[in-house]
C-alpha cells in the first residue's frame, strides 16, 4: 500500500503547529502533506519537514485528494469540516469535542484502546487533554485492580484554550508586573498570577463542560461506564503542560509499589517519583515531551483502597497532536482508510 | 480592666505587616504596641496607626512589660521565644507550627472553637492557612451533618512561604518573560508559570508536612478526631489568596441549597457562587480581604452524600493575622490574660 495523502487542517494555531513538529519527528509515512488554515492565513507558506507548504483552504475538492485529514480546529470549524471530508472519503482525525461522545466514533488512546479504530466509521476522536493524560495514569491500574471511583482537580495550561491565551498571558502578566491596567478577553477574569476555577462553560449542574467530559471520556476509553469520577477544573498560568491531582478508589488495596511499577512498565508513561530529591512532575519540564509523567505515588490516608498521584503532561502532544498522529498510525497500520490505495 | 500591652513578634516579614494593618483597621484595644524582629531591623521605626515605632530585639525583659504577645514568625523562632514569652507573664499567640499539635495548646479558628481558648496555659496557636479556611467552610456544614471524609487539593500562594518569595516569583517572572537565566532559592523548581506539587517537606509516607497539617489539625479544631482527609498541596505562582478544591462527603445527603444557605449565614464566610455570570471566588478578589469565600458549590457526582467547592481566602489574613488577632480579642474578651491587669 502506497503512504497516505494527509492534510492537516488548523494548522497555525496552537495544536496545529505542533501537529507538524509530531509528524516529522515520527517520520508519519505520508506521500503527501496538504496543510488548511483559517481565510487570512491562506496563501502563506507553512514549514513542514524543511520544505514551504502553501496554506489553502478546507475544500470538498481537496479532501477528495487526500486520505486522512487530521482536524486541529475547533468544535464548531470540526462540525463543518469533518463530514465533508468523510463525503470525500477522508478518514478524519478530529481533535475537538464534536463527536466525541458519538456512539459511532471510537474515542482513542492508542496506548489503551487501540482496537477500537477498527469500528469507525470515517471519524476517530482524539480525547480532550485532562482526559489522556488521566486515563494513561489509570488504565495501567485500572486493568489489574478495577477502578471504583476518582476525584481530580486539574492545572490547566492556557494553551488549552489557543494561541491566543498563551499571548494573553504573556501580555498581561508583563501588565500587571508594570502596574498597568489589564485587559481580559481569552478569560472572563485576570488569568496572570491568579487561578480560575473554569474550564469552558457552565452545565445545569453545577460543573462546567470540560469536567462533563473529563467523566464520560474516561467512561467511554476505559470500557468502563460504572467508574464514578468527580472533577474540577482550573486554569492556572502555566503556558504549557496539564498538571492534575488524582484520588483514586480501586476494588482492593493498591500497594504503593506494584502501582509504581504497573506505571512504569506501561508505554508512554514515565514515573518521576523521588521525594527525598525533590523529584516529581512538573509542567516545565513535561513541555515537548510525549510522555505522561506521574509522581507522588502514595497510599491514600482517607480511604483503605486509595491511592493519590501527581499527573503531568503536555497537553499540546500527548494531550492533542501525538495522540492525534498515533491514531493516523493505527489507521495505517490496520489498514482501516476509507478508500483503497494501490 | 485596661487595656493590654501587645507585642509583636516579626513585624517586617509577610505576616507580620499584614498583622499591623489588621490590628489598626480593627481598632484593637492595647495600651501600647511594640514591635520585634531580627538584629538588622533593630533600631528601624514601623508606622503604626499613624505612628512611628521603633524595632526592638525580643528580650525577657521586653516581654516582662507585655501582657500579649502576637509571634509572626517562623516555628523554630517560635520554639525560642514562645515559651521565654510565657515565662514573663505573656500570653503568647502564635502562628507557626511549633506548638500546635500539642495537647496543651488550644488550635483555635475563633468563629469555630473560641471556648478552647479557655483552656490555655499560656500558648494559643493559629492554624496553619490552608486548614483555616478549609475548616471555615467545613464548619458550618458539620456541625448539622457529620463529615465523614474530606478530599482537599490546593493552590497555594507563594506568601505562604514569605515575603522572599513573593520578591522571588515576581523577579522569575520578569526573567523568563525576558528570556533570562533564572536561579530558584525559595522552591526547588522555577515557580513562575509553573506549579509545583510540595508545600514544606516530605513524610515518610509521601504526604508533605503541609499536607499532614491538614488532617491533624482539622481534626484538633473541629474535635472530630474520625474525620479522613487527603491532601495534595500544590504551590502556584499566584502572590496571595490560596485557593482549594474541597470534596466533601457526608454521613448523609447534603443538599447544595441548604449548604449555601449554612454558609451564607456564617460569620466569616462569603458565598460567591454564581456560575451564570462566571461569578466564584478568586484569589485577586480574595486578597486584602477578611472573608473566606465559596463557590461552585454543587453535588459531588461521584458519591451520594458528597458535595463539590471551591475555597479561596487571604493567606496572610484570615490565614495568619486577622486569626491572631481575633485569638487575642477572645483572650482580652475572656479575661484569659496570664497576668491581672487593673
């Protein structure tokens, strides 16, 4: 089989750009790759691989000549984009929250449920960020002592939320270090030296959209509908790299140990436990690697089955883009495109 | 009677001048005031109520002409001069840690067990800041319906650790924005635009000393010694206001309606809780102020009897000074001074 044509579709804003770090590093077998932004973008040129590529826009024409559209945009550009390209007979990769939950689109992380591609249907949804990278910290445990129930408190990356949020950060911080007034847009308050208790918008029940998801994504990843999970979200002024908390019930004790090596022993996860050096995760430097890094592995003092553990990851590549390409990878490898190449 | 004789001890570090403003804005009733701190403030004046007092060095002969001693310093300052205090007929309120774990020192939130004053025997301590305005929005729901088990994880500001570090966040800050080396004293990692998952030092069982403070002294205020609790404490580069997320779980349904009206109706503590106008507390909107603030209170979607809040409040106010000196408005209030006073 000849290597797909890919196009990458957002490919200037925040995930999309590394997108295109993703599938060079990995040497992602393509013949061909096409990259779409945004109106104002179109025309301009694009690195990729030390060659210029001409941005273009998403067209039913250009979908037809290509085999696998991975989808950087958002919900609403995905909602447009995604079914158009399938028409065409595009596998898409989509990286937003508008098919997640479909009871016809496998919602993957290659590490955990990589057979779950085969049941597309011309969409594969990559997970949202704080999901990943919680659910490679769980699986690995999960598969050898059921999980009951988790509780997670999150620290957000602004460039969860685009481009745009990391500049604004950027931006007002150097405001409020020089006294000046602020002007908040990514975020209905101050997000420099502050912490916001709102990841996307507010649900009926009191907790917001990206903890909603954070519940039925993992439900739906781990084959595990039963798994009580409560969440809360926060934005803090981190650039890059998801930090979260973790407490987590399982069927019977957990030691410390077996859990530290169930972790380490799982691929793409990488365990930074040493307390007495002050070793642990950290958004710093979890920042351009692919792993997910877990630490402070201890017993839970509240609850005989319990176990709490640190999580980060880069919510940009394990997070996103990585995750992403590894799906365009099992679509490869199983040769599960949509249409047949010679 | 009149009015007592009020030291304090550690005027010129981050709680100490927070304790100075609180000790005006309250118009407490001292008949004199005089500051201590370390040999090279010595001999420096300090505005008080408009006025300027002179730094002196904490002696027996000084505390021999008090009657109160405010002690805003660190524990093993406290080891020393605590008891050296109490031995010249002081009574001695002291915010660090050295004291309060034992038995016979009241660990008092005054608005939760201000009787337990009573039974001091020269040493009242103040809480650690994160447990006070935890317990703040505890209270008020224990004591209708008994909390079984608490799950707390934070975001705590960088004053907690002292004035230093609050110079060293904002100098970090400055340095990555322009691209420059930086040089971590304070925390072990850099802090700007980065959380760190350690507050104080590490236990033998992986919890940090932070995090054990939590449980030991929650259970002590609240004289609920079955209560469980788990913490991870986490150090974000925010300069004032800690932040948490509490999950609560209860010996039966808690209603979030009838635990926003708990809170709402106690002393001390604000509710701010309106997800519609993306309304909940903040640490910017906390600093500077008394209150404990809650929010995002909603049903815990993971356990029947568990409730979900977010809890913000000035560190170095209700955190440190503001509950200092409202120990020392009991002590005053209940003639519990060490010495008679005319």
């Amino acid at each position: 089989m000849s290597a797909p044509r890919v196009v990458l579709v957002g490919a200037t804003g925040a995930v999309g750009t590394v997108a295109l770090q993703v599938l060079a590093e990995r040497d992602f077998p393509l013949s061909s790759l096409r990259v779409c932004a945004s109106e104002r973008s179109v025309g301009k040129r694009i690195a990729f691989n030390g060659e210029q590529v001409k941005i273009e826009l998403a067209t039913p024409e250009l979908f037809a000549e290509c085999d696998i559209a991975l989808m950087a945009v958002g919900s609403a550009m995905s909602h447009i984009y995604a079914p158009m390209a399938v028409a065409q007979g595009c596998v898409v990769v989509d990286k937003s929250s508008a098919f997640r939950m479909d009871p016809g689109v496998p919602l993957v992380v290659p590490e955990i449920n990589a057979d779950d591609v085969d049941g597309h249907r011309g969409i594969v949804a990559v997970p949202n960020c704080s999901t990943t990278q919680m659910v490679m910290a769980l699986h690995p445990l999960h598969r050898v002592n059921p999980i009951q129930r988790v509780i997670v408190d999150t620290y957000q990356a602004v460039s969860g939320t685009g481009a745009a949020a990391v500049a604004e950060l950027t931006e007002q911080t150097a405001q409020v270090l020089a006294g000046e007034p602020i002007h908040p847009e990514q975020y209905p308050h101050q997000i420099a030296f502050n912490v916001l208790p709102q990841v996307e918008s507010f649900l009926e029940d009191g907790y917001t959209q990206e903890e909603r998801k954070m519940v039925e994504e993992t439900r739906k990843i781990l084959h595990a509908p039963g798994i009580a999970l409560s969440a809360t979200c926060v934005r803090v002024p981190v650039p890059v790299s998801h930090s979260e908390a973790l407490h987590i019930e399982f069927e019977r004790p957990m030691p410390v140990g077996e859990a530290r090596e169930l972790l380490a022993a799982f691929p793409g996860v990488a365990v930074v436990d040493d307390p007495a050096r002050n070793e642990y995760p950290l958004a710093t430097e979890a920042t351009g690697r692919d792993e997910v890094f877990v630490g402070r592995i201890r017993q839970d003092a509240s609850h005989p089955n319990g176990l709490v553990m640190w999580v980060v990851s880069d919510n940009l590549r394990k997070g996103a883009a990585t995750n992403g390409v590894q799906i365009a990878e099992e679509l490869v490898r199983r040769n599960a495109l949509l249409r047949a190449r010679a």
